[in-house]
C-alpha cells in the first residue's frame, strides 16, 4: 500500500503535525536540564547552530527521501536503491527505534498523564516546599506496580484513537488543534515564572553565555539533544515526508519547523530556569528537575500553584501526545503497507504489542527491577539503546545514503520541486549532508559508547 493514497491536505497542516512530532519531551523535559547540566546559555547557542546546521539537514533528508520514495521506510530505501534491497535494512532498523522509542515514551508519558491528576487532586500540594517528600512521591508513583501502568495505558489509547481517524482526519487536525493549545499553556507559564521573585537570574542564566562552563562533552550532548529534539534518526519525518504534497516547499518546510521546535525548547527555559532561580534550586536538577524540583516550585506559588501545576504537566502531557502519535503512525503505516492490511487493524495490533512492552519497562522499575541486562533495569537499558545506538545510527545511514547513493539529479529534483524552485541552499545542503552531518553523528555514536 503506497503511501500515495494518504498526504497532508496543506502546507500548514504539515508543517503542525510534523512540529507536533518534533515538540515533544525532548524540548521541555530533556532540553531544560540538559541546559542546566552544561550551563545554560553557552549550551543553549551551541545547540541551536546544531540544530539548524545539523538537525534541519537530516530532516530535510528524510523529507526527500520519503516524498520521493512515496513509500514507508523498507520500501522506500529499497525503491530509491533498486539494485541493492539490503539497504532495506536501515529502513526496518528506523521501525524498529520508533517502536522502541514509543514503548520508552509511554512510561515518561505516563508519569505526566498522572502528575495532572495529582495536581488537580491537590496531592502534589500537600507535599508542601520540602525536597525530600516531593522526590519520595515522585520515587513511589514510578516504581508502583499499578498506578503508572493505569496512566500509560490511558495515553496510549489516546494516542490509538488519533491515529485511528488517519493521516489528515487524525494526525493534521488533531495537530492543528494541539500545537496552538501547547503554544498558549507554555506562554502562560513563561509570563507566570518571569513575574517570580528573582527570576531574571533564570533569565541571565539561560541567555548570557559562559563558555568555561561548556566542555567537549557538553558539545556533544547539544548535538545528541538537536537530534533527539527534531525526531531524526527514526522513520518519523521520512514517513511524513511522504504525505508532504509535490507543491511544497521541503526546505522552508523544516525551516519552519526547526524554528518552532526551537522556540518551544527557549520557552521551556523560560518556563523553567526563573522558577528555579526564584526558590533558589539547582538549575542541574538532572532527569528529575520536572517531577522533583518544579513541584517545589509550584507549592510556593500558594493556591496559585495548583493552577500552574496543572497547566505544566499538561502542557508535558500534550507536547508527548504529539510525538507518540508520529511514533505509532510510522508502525501503523509500514504494516499496512506491507501486510496491506487495514490501517486500524494494524494501529490496534501495535498499540497493544508497544503499550505491553511500555508496562514491561514501567514494572522494571519496582516491581521487575531485578531483572537486569548488562547491570541495567529493562528501563534504563532501553533509555540507553534509544539515546546512544538507535537513532545515531539510523540518521547516519541516512544521510550516506542521500549524500552517496542517491543521484544528485534525483535529490536536486525533488530539493527544487522538479526545477520549479530556486534552490540557492542546496550546494550547502548537499555539502553538510555528505561530509559534515556523517562525521558529527559518527563523533556523537562514538562517543556515546565510550563514555
């Protein structure tokens, strides 16, 4: 089944579901203390020039080979490559890191889906300004054996439903509505936190860069978070490429989207670092800074707080919605491709297998946490497969794959919408996607392992 049958129905509706799929976790619960980590605003510029010299490469990569290809991932590496299927492969291992980056992703969705119950309940507000019972709710809801698979089973079926509605009933309109909800909640929060006690010292943190304060590794993780932040290196925006219309414009098209997924990531900060600043916390709170720093942060807003609080892990919960639902339409739409079987057959089939695989990894925290791989729960050794191997891999075969197999005229070609743009960036393009892009994800991969 071609994904000919199935595109976007504008250049807006493209452009909202595939800044829904970048906007997600990445950007404001990664990107804040990763920011944080390695020093706010040096971190912060070094990642944005990765973002758009790097980032917006691959995903304008993926745009062409999905538009042109017109097929899912397997199909669409073997049809631009007739005479060797085997890159195939690299197509299905891009399957494979969407569905176990989906399973990751619904255990973390599911913690916010039930930090906006706590909120509103008032539970998080009556853990008062203290860290220590704040961290030890936070340590007993996720290692729980019920509570956080109720709420991922929750957000999973949400996510079921959209894409059930398919390509524009589902993922465009529901996008068009939801990045606009996301866009208000995390401005509302951003003007709350800068009216905050001290806060511009968050505001001088996230923008006055400190450049003794970002080390090589420091580099490297603004790079990993670029490509975590954009969704590249997972079958997404390939798949979405291919539900791009001819008459588009690839290159404004993930311009746009980068500077909006950039924006939400800014704003995150902005969201975040004066409140920090404000109650005087640890901007480096690591992966806990939203659920056990932020829930301070809130409780010494007063009953204030409780609305904030509400409004923050809903705007998480949405900006996650978003992203899953990319993730399960690439599984959605490679099986029915190559099954040719319903799409909702296929769309009910892999939420249940992913949403399993989600409990699994949830239940390794407490009560399956003494089941290990090489010293890891089931949990975190995925988190490391995800962030480190999976996607690096899947973007550098990518972006050899466009840079070196590929015929320039081909690329060209759908680059310029057969000749009817003017392409003034492509020799650039083509330039980073060859020898730049390769060797940063190459130095990212290695990188990774050895530390």
């Amino acid at each position: 089944m071609s994904t000919q049958q199935k595109s976007f129905s504008s250049s807006l509706g493209a452009i909202m579901a595939a800044v829904g799929s970048a906007v997600g976790l990445g950007n404001i619960w990664r990107f804040p203390y990763t920011c944080g980590k390695y020093g706010g605003g040096a971190f912060l510029l070094v990642y944005i020039c990765f973002v758009f010299l790097i980032g917006s490469v691959l995903m304008m990569s993926e745009f062409v080979i999905g538009r042109r290809a017109q097929h899912t991932p397997i199909k669409a590496f073997q049809t631009l490559c007739p005479r060797h299927k085997a890159w195939g492969l690299l197509g299905l291992l891009g399957v494979i890191t969407s569905f176990f980056i989906l399973a990751q992703y619904l255990v973390l969705s599911g913690w916010t889906t039930g930090y906006v119950s706590h909120s509103i309940t008032g539970q998080l507000a009556a853990l008062g300004t203290s860290s220590a019972p704040i961290s030890e709710h936070f340590a007993q809801f996720s290692t729980h054996p019920v509570q956080p698979v109720i709420y991922l089973v929750v957000f999973s079926a949400l996510v079921l439903c959209v894409i059930l509605g398919g390509v524009q009933k589902g993922i465009e309109n529901v996008s068009k509505v939801l990045m606009p909800v996301l866009a208000l909640l995390i401005l509302v929060l951003c003007v709350r936190s800068l009216t905050l006690p001290g806060a511009m010292k968050g505001v001088e943190y996230l923008f006055s860069p400190d450049f003794s304060k970002l080390t090589g590794e420091g580099i490297l993780a603004a790079l990993g978070q670029a490509l975590f932040s954009l969704s590249v290196g997972m079958g997404v925006m390939l798949v979405y490429g291919s539900y791009i219309p001819v008459n588009e414009n690839i290159f404004k098209t993930a311009m746009w989207i980068t500077t909006c997924d950039t924006l939400i990531a800014i704003l995150s900060g902005l969201a975040i670092f004066p409140a920090v600043f404000s109650c005087g916390l640890d901007p480096a709170g690591g992966p806990g800074l939203v659920f056990c720093v932020l829930p301070n942060v809130f409780n010494t807003m007063g009953t204030a707080g409780i609305v904030f609080s509400v409004l923050f892990f809903l705007l998480l919960t949405v900006a996650a919605l978003t992203s899953a639902i990319s993730l399960l339409e690439v599984l959605t739409a490679t099986f029915a491709e190559h099954t040719r079987t319903r799409r909702a057959f296929g769309a009910i089939l892999l939420s249940l297998l992913v949403t399993a695989l989600g409990v699994l990894f949830s239940m390794s925290l407490g009560t399956l946490s003494h089941i290990k791989i090489t010293g890891l729960t089931l949990f975190d050794f995925i988190d490391r497969v995800n962030s480190i191997y999976l996607p690096p891999i899947c973007a550098l075969g990518t972006v050899i794959f466009l840079g070196w197999m590929m015929p320039d005229a081909d690329v060209r070609d759908e680059f310029s919408n057969h000749g009817t743009l003017s392409v003034p960036v492509y020799g650039l393009f083509r330039f980073i996607a060859r020898y730049i892009a390769p060797l940063a994800l190459l130095v990212v991969f290695i990188s990774g392992i050895l530390m």
